[in-house]
C-alpha cells in the first residue's frame, strides 16, 4: 500500500470541498436507498462529520495506535445510528466512486486497489470493536421521560428512566435522539450518581433554534421515550486524590459536576469543594435552592452563586473574573464546565496561577451537536 | 501534502458562514451599520455565491464528462455523447442539488425557530422590567400614603385628642390605613402573579408554535 500516494490522492479529492461528501451520499443513497433512512433530514451536519472523520484518518495513518483508537470509538459510536455490517461494503463502495470521480484522470487501478486495502482496514477494525461492543452493550438504551420540573425561563430538569439501566461514571454524558427529531443526537450530562432504579436526570436549556434542546424543552416531552447513547467523556472525578476540589460550573454545565456532587456525597469522607455557580442573571441560577440545601447538610461543601450582571444572591462578575478573585487554588484540584468560552478562560486563569494543567479537569460541549 | 488541503478548504468563505455571521454590538453611543439593511444585502451575497458555487461545481463535472469522451475517444472507444457512467453521474448530481435544497429548508425552519424564541426571550425580558416598574410605583405610592398616615398620626398626637370621640375617630382612621396597607399589599401580590402567569402563558404558546415548524 503506497501511504505517500493515498494521501496525496486524497489531498487531490479534498480541493473540491463539501461537493465530496455530497457527492459520496448521493451515490451511497442511489445505490442503496434503505440507508436514506438513517440520516437526518438535512445532511449539512452529516458531511461536515464524515469529512472530519477522514481527515482525521488521513492525518493519523502514520499513528497507528491513536488511529486504531479513534476507529474503535467510531465503529461502537455507530451502533446506535442503526449502521449494520452490511452497510459497511454500501460504504466502502460509494467512497471508492467519490474518489475516483474527484481523482479524475489520476485514478488508476493501482489507486483503486490502494484505496480498496486501506478501507477494508478501516472497515475491519471500525465493524470489530462494534461487534465486541455488542456482546457488552444494546445498540442504544431507552429513556422514558417521567417527570419534567421547568427551573427557570429556558433551563428545565428532565427525569428519565433508563431501560436497561445505563452504566455511566459520574461526569459523563450520553447523546439523546428525541423521536419528533429523528436521527439528530445531541449530547446531554447526566446530572446525578447512578442510581439502582436506572433513573438519570438532565438539565435542559433551551437553545435558540436547537432542534433537540427545543424539542426537550417542550411540555410534550413527557411520557416519550428518548433514545440514549453509550456513556462517553473524560470528565470524571479522581477518586485517589484527596485533595480539595474546586468546581466552576456555567448555567447547566452544572449537570456532570452534579453527579460529581451527589458521586461525594456518597463517600466517607468528602474532600472540601469549593463550588463556583454561574449565569447571565439570578434566574439562570435554576438550581440554586437545591445546592443550598445541599450545602447546609454538608459541611465539605461551600456553593459560590455568581451572576454576570445584575442584582446577585452572592457574587457578581464574570465566572473566570470571580474564581480568580479568590487566591490559593494551586494546590486543588479543578473540575470545570458550561460554554467553551468560559471553560476555556477559567483554565486559563487557573494555570496562570499556578494550578498543574493535569489537575484542570474539562468538560467541553463545543463538539456537542444542537 | 496530506489533508491541508481539505482544511485550507474549510476555511474559505462559503454562503454557510454568510448565512451565520454575527457581528459585535457597538457600545451605546457610538455609531455602527443599521442591522436590517447589513443582514439584507449578506443574504443577497449569499445566494450569489451559492449561485456561483453551484454553477462551478457543474462546470467542473461538465469539464470531467467531456474529459472522459476525449480520453474515450483517444482509447479508440466509438464516442458517445454520454459515457457509461454519465447517467449515473447526472443521478447523483440531481439528487446532491434535491439534498442541498432539502438542508436549506432545514436551515431556514430553524433559524426560524430560533428567531421565535429570541424573540419571546426579548419580549418576557420587556414583560418584567415594566411589571418591576409597576411594582415600584405602586409600592412608592403606598410609602407615600403610609408616610402620610405616620405624618398625620404623629400631629394627631401633638394635638392630643380630647375627647373619646376624637381618640375613637383617630382609632378608626388607624385601622382603616391597616387595611389598606393590607389590601394594597394583596393588590400588589395578586399583580405580580398574574403578569407571572402571562409570562409563562406565553411562553408555552411560543413553545408550541416553535414546535410545529418542520424540520424541513
């Protein structure tokens, strides 16, 4: 297999843009009209994935290890999407035509030949890790929704009972698939501990124009029956540390560290947190009246509300600005999450004074979906 | 030459990133573009460049379609107008232009959607301020009678009321301002709750509206 002519090939294929994964479903869904059926509506999401996806192989091939991983991930990610292993040959298929249509005049039988081998690798190791993965895990889990609480303007608490239980470490998140948006997955924190009955909650915050959030939001969501994800992301508590904890949590980035909250509840003997709260307005603070409650009974546990602007129960500015106010934190251990900016500048601001980069735990919801 | 190519591809502008752009609010006071004229003439700007992507885009497969006859040709191959892979070729592009067209409606329902709940966002924000306005003013011009009162009890109390007559007047006029206080306080209470609930009234009617526009 010539590396050096794949990839060249590719860069070829890769001038011509988004008409490349357009090209590659249209010819995939011609030849094969029942996988239609597993995408979306609007594909304008779809092709940016498979672009990244085969940008990140092309650019990984020389990393064997780093690939093989990522191709894991992809191929037990793909299980809940409904994809079987016969649609991996659809796959290989139309991604073959969409090269050699882009290739032009430098498509030869060697490159064909070339390109056939190296799919059929990725194939082998994506449709492996999916059937070890079946022998573990169903497809997808159903959520039931059995209780909506509204907490503010935009932010409601959805309940859902999982069926089978979903197995999940505190911090982590499942992509959800609503059924009046079929095929469009969103990815949503579970915001407490795992519970024997399988019940799980997720703050919902009403995004402007987001299919899912909206759709989540709505009074009719309950009674549904949601569709979940395996449980992904590195966010997670370090449960051999004893060191104390600092949390900053923007508006329903609160979600994963509340699972952390109730994960250290449950302990012996908690390490001190310091919990940093905040949004745009008091409203926002949708759950406020429960982390006090929460903080009275448990003394390890201090809850710093903070609103950007406004009339404030506690403090007042910015979240990265306020944590900063406060000093010593280089010896803690950090737990951050909400908008990537505000994620982003609190690690900033946090290893500028000092703290580890390995101590900064974050969870970031930029590659999350609407 | 790996995949630069493809993210230095990513990076041009494309009508998407017209369609999205945003742009910082001025400061209050200083002077910037009137919004409406700005976002009409960037969607003018967009469908031009999607006109044009489009166009080169078949273009660009009219150049590979006659590619092929030649290179048919030079293989000694009878040319036909329409190589073997032509039909299918056309196929996928009529269905890439279907698939393109079913993502803009997509777009624009959502972006529709979104224009709703900014929208009620703004309006709820307008909704509180004047209900906090109200609530002001009516709690101001309960301070006022109560001032009033206090003021009047006390030059009662100067005067000294003579007579039981006058002590039970005076008593009368006491409990009285008690009950006003009190009906006032409800007055306000019963106000608040009710603009509280047109608040989520209409918010849920939003709600509803946003969720019969199609996903396309």
């Amino acid at each position: 297999m010539d590396i050096a002519r794949l990839k060249s090939s590719f860069a070829r294929v890769a001038m011509h843009g988004d008409e490349v994964p357009l090209h590659f479903y249209s010819d995939l869904v011609l030849k094969h009209p029942e996988t239609r059926q597993l995408f979306p509506v609007s594909m304008q999401a779809q092709r940016a994935h498979l672009v990244e996806a085969l940008v990140t192989i092309v650019s990984s091939v020389d990393r064997v290890e780093d690939l093989a991983a990522f191709l894991r991930d992809l191929g037990r990610g793909h299980r809940k999407f409904g994809a079987l292993a016969e649609h991996y040959a659809a796959v290989g298929d139309s991604l073959l035509a969409t090269f050699a249509y882009f290739c032009g005049e430098a498509w030869d039988t060697e490159l064909e030949a070339d390109w056939r081998d190296a799919y059929a690798l990725i194939a082998e190791v994506m449709t492996a890790a999916a059937r070890e993965d079946e022998q573990q895990h169903p497809a997808f889990w159903t959520g039931t929704v059995v209780g909506q609480e509204h907490r503010a303007f935009d932010v409601s608490v959805l309940t859902v009972r999982t069926d089978p239980t979903l197995h999940y470490v505190p911090g982590q998140s499942v992509a959800v698939e609503v059924p009046s948006r079929p095929r469009l997955w969103r990815y949503y924190s579970m915001a407490n501990a795992p519970r024997p009955d399988g019940i799980v909650e997720f703050h919902i915050r009403l995004i402007d124009g987001g299919a899912v959030s909206m759709a989540l939001a709505g009074k009719a969501v309950v009674g549904t029956q949601l569709r979940l994800g395996p449980a992904v992301g590195v966010l997670q508590l370090d449960t051999t540390l004893t060191k104390d904890i600092l949390m900053v949590a923007g508006s329903t980035g609160l979600a994963p560290l509340r699972a952390m909250l109730d994960q250290l509840g449950g302990m012996r003997q908690p390490p001190p947190v310091h919990l940093f709260f905040g949004a745009r307005t008091a409203d926002g603070l949708y759950d406020l009246p429960g982390l006090e409650k929460l903080s009275a009974t448990q003394s390890w546990l201090t809850v710093v509300p903070v609103v950007a602007a406004g009339p404030s129960p506690g403090e007042t500015g910015l979240l990265p600005d306020v944590v900063s106010r406060y000093s010593g934190w280089a010896q803690h251990e950090a737990y951050l999450a909400g908008p990537t900016e505000m994620v982003q500048d609190s690690a900033a601001r946090l290893a500028a004074a000092g703290m580890p980069a390995a101590s900064i735990h974050v969870e970031d919801f930029g590659w999350s979906e609407p | 030459m790996t995949s630069d190519a493809w993210y230095e591809e990513q990076r041009r502008l494309t009508p998407d990133n017209l369609e999205t752009i945003t742009f910082p609010l001025t400061r209050w006071g200083r002077h910037g573009y009137e919004e409406e004229p700005v976002r009409a003439f960037l969607a003018e700007v967009q469908a031009e460049m999607l006109r044009l992507v489009n166009e080169r885009a078949s273009l660009w497969q009219e150049v590979q379609r006659l590619r092929r006859r030649v290179l048919g040709k030079e293989n000694g191959n009878d040319a036909v107008l329409f190589g073997k892979d032509d039909a299918h070729v056309h196929a996928v592009r009529i269905l890439s232009s279907a698939q393109r067209t079913a993502d803009r409606y997509v777009a624009d329902a959502q972006a529709y959607s979104g224009r709703l709940t900014e929208e009620a966002r703004s309006r709820r924000d307008e909704i509180m301020i004047q209900a906090h306005q109200h609530a002001d003013l009516l709690l101001e011009e309960a301070r006022t009678k109560a001032r009033a009162a206090a003021v009047a009890a006390i030059d009662g109390d100067s005067l000294a009321p003579q007579t039981d007559h006058e002590r039970r007047a005076a008593r009368a006029e006491i409990a009285y301002l008690r009950t006003f206080t009190e009906v006032y306080r409800k007055h306000l209470k019963i106000y608040t709750e009710d603009v509280l609930r047109t608040i989520e009234d209409w918010e849920a009617r939003e709600r509803s509206e946003a969720r019969e526009v199609p996903d396309g």
